[in-house]
C-alpha cells in the first residue's frame, strides 16, 4: 500500500517534470522559430551553422549515455539503457522498421548505421567539407554545451544523470527536431535519405525517453533525489537554451549575400 502511494506520487512528480520541460525556452526558443520563417539574414548559413554546431554537441552523444550507464548499480536499469546504447550503433528492430517505413524511410538507408555516420551524411549533404570546418570552428558555445552535458551525467550522480538525459533531452528532442525539420522542408534541397538522422530521432528517441523515464520512476523515491532529478533536467535545458541564443546571435551578425 505504502510503496503504491510512493509510486504513484513518484509519477505526478515525473509528469510535472515533463510538462515544465516541453514549456522550457530551449523547447520553444525564439531562434528555432526564426529558422523556420526564415526570419535570418541567411537562412542557407543559418541552418548548415545550426546543424555543424549542433554535431559537437551530438557527435558525444555516446559518451553521455555511457556515463550515465556506469553509473547504474541495478542491472534492470542498466540493462534498458544499453538497448538504447545498442540502437545508437544502428541496430532497429522490425517494430520500428515497420514505422519508420511508414513515414518513407527505408531499412537500407539506416539499418546497421550507426547515428554518428547519419550526422555525418546529414553534414555531407549540407555541403560541410573540409574547406568549410578549416573557415568555421567549433564555436565557445557548442564545446561549452559538450563538456558541461558530459560533466552532467559523469560526475554529479545519477538521478541528475537520468535528469538531463531523459526528462531534459530524449523527452523532449523530438519537438525540437519537428521544428528543425520543417525549417530544412522548407529552405534547403536536401533528400530524406540525407536528412533521416532527425527524422529519425524525432520518431524513435520517443521509446529511449521512455526507457529513460521509467528508470527515473525509481529514482523519484525520495525528496533529495527529486531535486537532483529537477537540477539534472533544468541545467540540461538550460544548456541548450544557452547555445541556440549564441547561434541566433551568430545568425543575426551575417551580412545577407
Ligand atoms: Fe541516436
């Protein structure tokens, strides 16, 4: 009886964790809708900058989530996370085979990929050579936003861990790729098959921040943990809302062509 009572409380506490998160700036934020109005001095610059600054954030996204993992000390929860690690390398099951090819993505184009060369081939596609990354370094904000989410699921436990990752990240990824994607639909000539890492990850990140949320459930017991869970989720937010406002003032400082 006790233990339902902890439980269910556990999950209005997680459910109003979820709905400040989808209320965040960095959900909502100003740049994103820019981009898909197009309200940039350029918007071709503006999303290929988004997109390669962007990859030094999402070229570690192993590293997070591995993190976060070696800080799981029962093996149900451990477990869960690796599937996800194990999606991350490519592998998709035939459910979500099934649903991606609802939405005309074809097995060949992701299966076996692992998300980093889908990343990659999104960049080729958007023209980022070799010439473009010598003349367009990472900038402070992205490397900032790197190490900070790293060191959030590294070195701060794990309910701020289960924080940034879930509640803070795969929850809420997908209305940010929506966004995203709608800006590249309209303004850039780029092919699904090129594109497929966000559309993917607008559809399947849903099932890892599920994953990632019923693990959080048993880390909702107590008071403190709560308030590590709220940090974890809002520093990761937070973050990212920090780094679209550097994009955006990078956006808005190009001369249009
Ligand atoms: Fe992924």
């Amino acid at each position: 009886m006790c233990s339902q009572i902890q439980v269910s409380d556990g999950l209005v506490f997680v459910r109003a964790l979820e709905k400040e998160a989808r209320q965040h700036r960095a959900v909502n934020h100003p740049y994103l809708h820019q981009l898909v109005a197009a309200d940039v001095p350029d918007i071709q610059w503006a999303l290929t900058d988004f997109v390669f600054q962007y990859s030094a954030y999402s070229f570690d996204f192993i590293r997070y989530l591995t993190a976060t993992i070696a800080q799981m000390t029962h093996d149900p929860h451990r477990k869960a996370l690796l599937q996800n690690l194990v999606e991350e390398s490519g592998k998709i099951d035939a459910e979500n085979v099934a649903l991606l090819a609802s939405m005309g993505i074809e097995q060949a184009w992701v299966d076996g990929v692992p998300h980093t060369e889908l990343f990659l081939r999104y960049l080729n596609a958007a023209g980022v050579n070799e010439a473009y990354r010598r003349r367009t370094p990472y900038a402070e904000a992205a490397i900032h936003w790197r190490d900070q989410f790293f060191s959030l699921c590294f070195r701060k436990g794990p309910a701020q861990a289960l924080g940034a990752m879930g509640l803070g990240t795969e929850n809420i990824v997908k209305y940010i790729y929506q966004q995203l994607i709608r800006a590249m639909e309209r303004h850039l000539d780029i092919a699904l098959r090129d594109r497929v890492f966000f559309d993917l990850h607008a559809t399947l990140d849903d099932q890892h921040g599920d994953t990632l949320l019923n693990i959080t459930l048993d880390y909702a017991a107590s008071e403190e943990e709560r308030e590590q869970i709220r940090e974890g989720m809002l520093a990761a937010l937070n973050l990212r809302a920090a780094f679209f406002d550097a994009l955006q003032a990078r956006a808005m400082a190009i001369k249009p062509v």
